[in-house]
C-alpha cells in the first residue's frame, strides 16, 4: 500500500490532525512520497500551516508502522 492510498481511505476527525487529511484527500497533486522528507518538502512548498505539517507527519508515522506489520 503506498502513502497516498493509506489517505484516500482514511476518515478526517475533527481534531488537529484531521486538517491533513482533508488537504491531501482534495489535493490531487499530492505526490506519492517514497519518504517523510519527500512529503514534507511537497507540503513546505504549498506553504501548508504548522497543523497541517504536524498531522502530516504523525500520518507519515502511522503509515510506517502500518507497513511493517507482517
């Protein structure tokens, strides 16, 4: 499963984190980042509020953790 396709199904909550999710599920020029450091730059770039970015990466940490169960 790739980063973008863990968002797609994820739901968008009311908390902070939320915000990420509802910008890269309506964003369709989110990349599909190989690394947090790829995303990052990708969202530094569209000048995305601290957050988003925090969100972001706390995804990016669940993401991880979800690929390397068996």
């Amino acid at each position: 499963m790739t980063f973008k396709e863990y968002i797609a199904g994820m739901r968008a909550s009311d908390f902070a984190l939320g915000h990420f999710v509802l910008d890269a599920q309506g964003d369709p020029e989110l990349p599909n980042a190989q690394s947090w450091e790829e995303l990052e730059a990708y969202l530094v770039g569209k000048k995305a509020k601290e957050e988003v970015l925090r969100g972001a990466r706390e995804y990016w940490s669940f993401f991880e953790e979800q690929a390397r169960l068996p």
